[in-house]
C-alpha cells in the first residue's frame, strides 16, 4: 500500500523542513532540539500541514485510501516522532530535498545557532600551562597535548560557525550584536556568568548574543540559557573555527605557529591568551559589542561607536590605562587590526595583561590621532567605576548610617554614568553578596531569572 508510506515520507520530510535548512542536512542536534520544543499543538499542526502538502501530490488524488485515513496516520506519525525524541535521536540527512516552510514557533537561526551539540559534556583537556619550567619545557608540552585540545579540532559545527553566525544575525532582528567567550566546561557557567548574560538582556531585550564556545554549544550548555530562550531573549552558544576567525589577519601566522607547537606559549594560560585574541577577531569580522562574563550591564550601549573603557585616569582625567573586558567596535574597524597585528608581534605568555589590557592600552596611545583610527576612551566610571582594589566595597551590607548613605550614593552615581560594573574575576568570585549591598541592590533592579541567591 503506497499511501501509508507516502504519509510517513512527508510527515518525516515536513518535519525536518520545519527544522531549518542547514547546507542540505539536518544535524542530529538541530532535530532533537526543534523536536523537544514542539507541543501537542505543534504536532496537530504539523499534521494538518502534511495532510494539506498530500493533496499537492497527483497520485493521491487516486488514492483508495480515505482521507481521514491518511490524516491519522500522519498524527500518529507525528506523536512518534514527539515521543521517539526522548528515547534516542537518528541522524538524518536530506541533500535533494525541497524544504518546506516551517510552522514551528522556533525560527531557523535559533534553531542553527542554539541546539545542543552532544548528549553528554564534552571533556576538555586543560589548557593551562606548566608553571616554573623552560621555554623548551613548554614547547615540548604543548606538542605533547596539541592532539587533545578540542578548540583546535574542526567537527560538522564548527565548520559551519560562518554560516551559523550569519544566519543567526541574519533571522534575527538584532538591536545591538554582543559577544562573549567562554573556555572552561559548560558546568563552570554558574549563576555569576548567568548573572552577566540576563542584565544584558534585561538593558537589551531586542540584542543578540552570541556565546563564543566549543563547551556552551552543548547539551548542558544549552539548558544553562534555555530560560532565556523560552523568554524569546536571542543568545546562542557557537563553537569557533579559529582556523576562519583568524584568517587573513595578522593572527593568522601567530596561531599557525601556536598549532602546530611552534611557539611558547608562556606560563599563562592559553585559554586566557586566546580568549584575548578572539574577541579582537570576532569584533573584527562582524562588529558589535564584546563583553566579559564578569561584567554587570545597567544601561544601553545603544549609541555607542568604536569605545573602549578606561580602567585608570590621573588627576586631570587623562586615562592613564585601558582594559578589553568591554570593546565596541564597528566591523573591519582598522583599530582591530593593529590589536591583532600588535598582540602577534609582542606576544609575551609570561607577562600578565601583555596580550589583553596592556595592549590595548598601546595600541591606542600610538594610534591616537591618526585619521581612520576614531576610538572614543570613555572614563572609568563607564565601565570600571570601582577599582580591583576596592570591589570587595560593593558586596558589603551597609553597617551603619554612613555606610548606608554612601551605598544610595553610589547607586545614584553608576545610574547616571555607568553602563556597567566589570567584577574583576578572580578578586571577587569568592566574595558573598550581602544583602542591601551596592550589588544585592543592582542585581535585585537588573535581573529577569533573578535567582534567590547569587553567590559571587
């Protein structure tokens, strides 16, 4: 009986249509992820459209088979393949087939760039250097651990992170275009870097972010930002290809030599020096907004061009040191190039802050003036209005009457200067946010989950 199969074919097709169009085929993920997704809504939905698409084919019209028959068949089709996702996922591919429009509420460049990527966490070999051996020492080491670095591995996704990203902005109307990275494993984006993704969202509820990142673009990774998603907010985790990123720029060479084991990659951790070199890349090739995943967003970037932030100014409020935790940067912006150019030429693993803020710092002293060269350096209370030294200040409870007015002082001052509070990492991870303090007050106004707790 042809009519039976000629159901199964379509509701398969129609569902996979409804996916999204990915270079011809329809990777496990995107399927399991649009699947999941779907409600017994969408199920009768899709079967009506399959029954609607039978009708366009000439030899069902002959069919002996009821209609009613056949718009069974493609409901119960349609559950199984509902139910079937839960159990176990099939790789299905499709290379000549016209995909139909989809009648999903997922659109395709959230379905590209948000799917999970694998069942279970992805392990990832440490990319943290020897500490107090020789240069030879370390060579000898990175050769040794090259084979085991994911990052530097190229896989279905990551062949496709152009298309993924460009579909992504491309689906998506996207106000303002923000980046992060993240290099450790997806279960170490706690609610700190959730914290930094939702008050993002919470000033920029029509941005797009993208999360640079073989780890997040995950199934754990995935379910870590799903609550974002399901609010309809457009962050999506897509592991790079280094290999396109840092083509034709003066990266290229410096990674080449990285790769293949050529070059020292100092005491510093090489998650930390690439990391410095992707967002000058990623800026490079797209534009918009990179961000660090310590930093707190409390107004719009929108109006915003070609800034960075001081981290330090003297007396007469000449800056006297820049900070990459916060870049904006239109696209192909000749700034980034000299940032690569520079970070290639006076690469330094051993020297904290040579290949990120330093350099920045550099780049924009030399360059200052220069026509083509247009960098606005904001002062410190745009992006760092508290110092490394005293953050630890802005997660203490209020003690006394002076510590209170000093607290409404300090809020007044950040919501009329401040785009944002950079938590400097390390120095206040361990820290608790004590209630009534200048962060429990920023988290509790700037929030969308807003977590009871939120552990530094």
């Amino acid at each position: 009986m042809k009519e039976p199969m000629l159901a199964a074919k379509v509701v398969v097709l129609f569902a996979a249509a409804a996916i999204v169009e990915f270079d011809g085929m329809v990777m496990r993920r995107e399927f399991a992820a649009i699947i999941a997704s779907m409600t017994m809504t969408n199920v009768i939905s899709v079967s009506k459209s399959v029954w609607k698409r039978m009708l366009e084919f000439r030899n069902f019209h002959h069919s002996k088979v009821k209609y009613f028959s056949i718009f069974c068949i493609s409901i119960t089709l349609a559950a199984l393949i509902f139910i079937i996702n839960q159990t176990t996922i099939i790789n299905v591919t499709f290379d000549d087939v016209p995909l139909l429009n989809s009648s999903l509420t997922m659109s395709k460049a959230k379905a590209i760039a948000q799917v999970p990527s694998s069942s279970k966490p992805e392990p990832e070999t440490s990319l943290s250097v020897p500490l107090h051996v020789s240069k030879n020492a370390r060579i000898a080491w990175l050769k040794k651990n090259l084979p085991k670095f994911k990052i530097f591995k190229s896989d279905n996704l990551t062949k496709h992170f152009q298309d993924r990203l460009s579909k992504f902005f491309k689906e998506e109307y996207c106000e303002i275009q923000f980046f992060m990275t993240w290099f450790s494993p997806a279960n170490s984006f706690g609610i700190r870097e959730f914290l930094a993704v939702e008050t993002l969202f919470n000033v920029h509820p029509r941005g797009c972010l993208v999360i640079v990142s073989r780890s997040m673009d995950s199934e754990h990774g995935f379910r870590i930002v799903k609550p974002l998603i399901d609010r309809s907010y457009k962050v999506a985790a897509v592991r790079p290809d280094l290999d396109f990123l840092f083509r034709n720029t003066p990266a290229e060479t410096w990674f080449h030599e990285i790769k293949t084991g050529k070059k020292d990659p100092g005491e510093i951790s090489l998650a930390v020096s690439l990391s410095d070199l992707i967002r000058l890349a990623v800026l490079y090739k797209y534009g918009g907004v990179y961000l660090d995943t310590d930093f707190v967003t409390i107004k719009s970037f929108k109006g915003l061009r070609n800034s960075v932030g001081a981290q330090s100014a003297d007396r007469s409020n000449r800056w006297t040191r820049l900070n990459g935790a916060v870049l904006v940067f239109d696209k192909n912006h000749p700034i980034l190039y000299e940032f690569m150019e520079e970070f290639a030429s006076t690469f330094d693993g051993n020297k904290w802050g040579q290949n990120g803020p330093y350099l920045v710092s550099r780049v924009v002293k030399k360059m200052e003036g220069r026509p083509g060269y247009n960098v606005s350096v904001l002062p410190p209370k745009a992006f760092y209005p508290v110092s490394w030294t005293k953050i630890g200040d802005f997660f203490k409870m209020a003690a006394n009457q002076a510590d209170s007015k000093w607290v409404e002082a300090t809020l007044l001052k950040l919501s009329a200067n401040t785009y944002g509070v950079h938590l400097w990492n390390k120095l206040s991870r361990g820290l608790r946010i004590e209630q009534g303090s200048v962060m429990d007050r920023l988290i509790s106004s700037h929030c969308i989950i807003c977590h009871q707790t939120y552990n530094s």
